[in-house]
C-alpha cells in the first residue's frame, strides 16, 4: 500500500480549484480528468481531495439530483406536552 503524502494531497487539491476557476467546470470532473492526467484512476484522486472540495462536490452531487438532499439543521419534532 502506497503511502500518501501531504504536499501530494495538497498540489492535487490546489490543482483542482484552478481548474475549476479556469476551466468554469465542476468539482467533479476536474477530479476526473486531473486524476487521468497525471496516471491514475479517479479513485485515487478521490482520496486525495480535502473536506472543503469534498463538501463542494456533494452539493453539486445534491444539486444535479445525483444525490439526495440533506437538510441543513436536523429538526427533530416532539409532542413537548406529554410527560
């Protein structure tokens, strides 16, 4: 098993946001097609990636349907009245 670095992760995440900004493309596929650039499959891109990009995907995921929608505060209802 292959030992990750963290300047791996990082150029891989700081590429990703470039792409994006300069290619106006979803998180998504610049994980696709950085990951293919550089050799490896989509997978292993998908480990590389930070919290803030993986939230930015899920809710490109959510907004495209590709996801079910989560709710933003969790409410739970109960009768307060009964004891």
């Amino acid at each position: 098993m292959a030992i990750i670095s963290e300047q791996l992760k990082n150029d891989f995440c700081k590429d990703i946001m470039q792409y994006v900004e300069e290619h106006s493309s979803s998180y998504m596929d610049a994980v696709i097609v950085l990951s293919e650039q550089r050799g490896f499959a989509p997978e292993m891109g998908a480990k590389l990636i930070d919290k803030p990009i993986i939230e930015k995907i899920r809710i490109e995921g959510e907004e495209s349907n590709l996801l079910p929608k989560i709710n933003k505060l969790p409410f739970r209802f109960c009768d307060c009245t009964t004891k």
